[in-house]
C-alpha cells in the first residue's frame, strides 16, 4: 500500500506532474461563474481533489486510490468523502486492514480532533472482526444491555486486538484526557468486543485519571458508562452494593474537590439510574451549603459515611446549594425559592435568569393564600 508518510503532500510532486496520472482527467470544483468569496486552495489540495473527483467519476478503486486519498486526508484530515472512497477502495481491492491500522495509528495522533480519523478506525475494525466477536448490541446505543447467555465467546485473536486497541487509547488519552472522540471510540470498542476482562479493567483506568484530575469530566462520564453501561448487574444485592461503592467514592471526590460540577452531575445520575431519592444523602449535602463560620462546631462530628468539606474548600457551595433546593422541591417548595433567590442575587449571578425561570415555574402551581 503506498505511504506517503515519509515527505508531507506539500513536498510531493503534483499529481498532475506524475506520469502514472496521465490516464485521469482531473475535475475541477465548481463554484460559479463569480463566487463572491472563493475559497483559496493550495496548489497541492486543488490538485489532488480535482483528480480525486477524477477517480470517483470514473469508480477507480485501485491501489493509487489510496495514495490520492492519503495525500488528500493529510491535507485535510476532515474530508469525509475522501475517507468513504477510501474505505470502500480498501475492500473493493482487498487491501490488508491491518497496515491500514497502523497508519491510523499516526493519523490518529496527528489529528486528534477530527471525527473522521476515528470512525474510519472503527469501520477497519469492524470489517476484520465482522460478525463482531459476541453480539454487541450497544452499539447504537452504548447502554443498551444484552443477556449474557445470547454472547459468544470473543476468540484469542479478537482479544489481543481489543487489548491492544485499548492501550492504543491509553496513550493517546495521555495527550488529550479529555477528546471527546477518542473516549467515545473507546465506548464503542469495549462494546463491540464486549470482553468482560476489557470491562474489568476499565474501572481502575478511570480513577487513575481522576487521581491526576478529578475534574475530567469525559473520565466521570466513562465511569457511568462502565458502571451502568454493561448490564451484567446479578440480582438486588449486586446493585445494592454497586450503589453505595458509587456513592462512597463520589462523596470522597466532592469532598477533595466541592466545587467540581463533574462529580455533582455524577451522584445526580447515579441516584436517577437507581430511582434513589435525593432526599437519601441530605445529610452529606447540608455541610457544604454553610459558610464555614456557620459550620463551626460540625468539625466535631465524625461521620465516615459523609464526608465533610475540608477546611480550604470554598463554600458554601453552588452545587449543593442546587442539590438542596431540589430536595425540598417537592415537599418545601418555600425553602427551594430561598435557595434559587439567593443562588440569583448572591453566589450564583451568571445565571441569574435561570434561577428566576426555577422561582417562577415552582410557584406556577402552587395556590395563592387569599
């Protein structure tokens, strides 16, 4: 397979110049008889999508395909169509899908950013491991569950590329902890193998990255998708127990860090995902909605179950301040609009509209006394 990889496509010739393109006649793009803002390409890329439009014209799927679209991704890793014909060239001509993953592997790194990078990489993976190893049904959608007697069991070849793909990841999380697409290419690939020894690591992975911030918000998000996402729960206690280690652990994380809107949003959606009431952890919530000069007195109290805020941690905190008004919400809709006008006129000014569109639609049905 050709590889441009050694020299940029600036330094290549132009394809118009090299004499195995003589048989394509280049198309160029249309943009009008007078475009009032023409898009100025670089001799290289107007180059290289005339003959790529060339080619499609024509369906050529042949090795040289795949340098043109390689120059051409390099140039501008965001040309979707230019990966479509690549992958479809790929097959059409056999081409081994394992070299295309190596290249990947530089691809990926030079363009992190960019969705294409990552979905080619998946649909490689999915055309050598196709049918996929176990029945994968989650991936549409990453939380939905399947029975585990409905999975076949992933062979040793598919493993070891699962495990290399994820210490792929690792590395590649270690430049940008929080790259949407790459944690959401790894969402995909623990579902499509579905190993349960992929998912059993994956737990200890996350909180190795909160342990260096816990404010990654994408390494929170993973952790709900690991904890929830597998469906291999085994009757009550198993949730029982999932609940209150999910608990612990996120109560410790507010506890280092208050006013970490990541770990708040975590414990909303742990208690949703379980139908656990708010009201459960008012006690843990109440401490960080003080002022530490109202709080004195509370250091006295050990509750290992509720850890306090610490003595350095700004508060009171917004975050719990919101937590509260919820819970008294339903049966204290008074004591919530206390909440909400301070958050509006106090601590919370940014959304001051916000706080007032809660004041006025708690109050919307609530009777007027005469």
């Amino acid at each position: 397979m050709p590889d441009i990889a050694g020299d940029g496509p600036e330094e290549q010739p132009l394809f118009s110049e090299r004499p195995d393109w003589t048989d394509v006649t280049p198309v160029p793009q249309y943009e009008g008889y007078n475009p009032i803002a023409p898009i100025f390409y670089t001799p290289q890329y107007k180059d290289a999508t005339d003959y790529f439009r060339g080619i499609v014209k024509t369906n050529e799927k042949s090795e040289r395909v795949l340098e043109l679209t390689e120059a051409i991704i390099r140039l501008n890793p965001a040309h979707y169509s230019a990966w479509q014909y690549r992958y479809h060239t790929l097959l059409a001509i056999k081409a081994p899908l394992d070299a295309e993953l190596k290249l990947m592997d530089s691809l990926a790194v030079q363009f992190l950013k960019t969705y294409q990078v990552w979905h080619h990489r998946r649909l490689i993976l999915t055309a050598i491991y196709s049918p996929p190893p176990s029945n994968a049904s989650g991936l549409n959608d990453p939380t939905a569950t399947t029975s585990s007697s409905a999975k076949s069991k992933p062979s040793p070849e598919s493993q070891a590329a699962a495990r290399t793909e994820l210490a792929f990841i690792t590395r590649v999380l270690m430049v940008d902890a929080k790259n949407y697409h790459t944690w959401s290419y790894r969402q995909w690939l623990l579902a499509f193998f579905d190993d349960v020894h992929l998912w059993e690591g994956e737990l200890g992975f996350v909180e190795r990255l909160l342990e260096e911030d816990v404010r990654n918000n994408s390494a929170w998000h993973h952790r709900f998708f690991v904890v929830f996402g597998r469906g291999q729960l085994q009757g009550e206690e198993d949730r029982v127990a999932v609940l209150k280690r999910e608990l612990s652990y996120t109560k410790d994380q507010i506890a280092l860090a208050p006013n970490n809107a990541s770990a708040w949003n975590y414990l909303r959606g742990i208690l949703e995902r379980t139908g656990t009431s708010f009201s459960n952890l008012r006690s843990f919530v109440e401490p960080y909605t003080k002022t530490h000069e109202d709080r004195l007195g509370d250091e006295e109290i050990l509750d290992l179950e509720n850890p306090a805020p610490s003595a350095e941690a700004e508060l009171p905190c917004v975050a719990a301040l919101e937590f509260l008004a919820d819970i008294y919400e339903k049966d204290a809709v008074s004591k919530s609009v206390e909440i909400w006008k301070r958050l509006a006129n106090e601590l919370d000014t940014m959304r001051k509209k916000y706080w007032e569109y809660r004041i006025k639609e708690a109050l919307k049905d609530v009777p007027v006394q005469s």
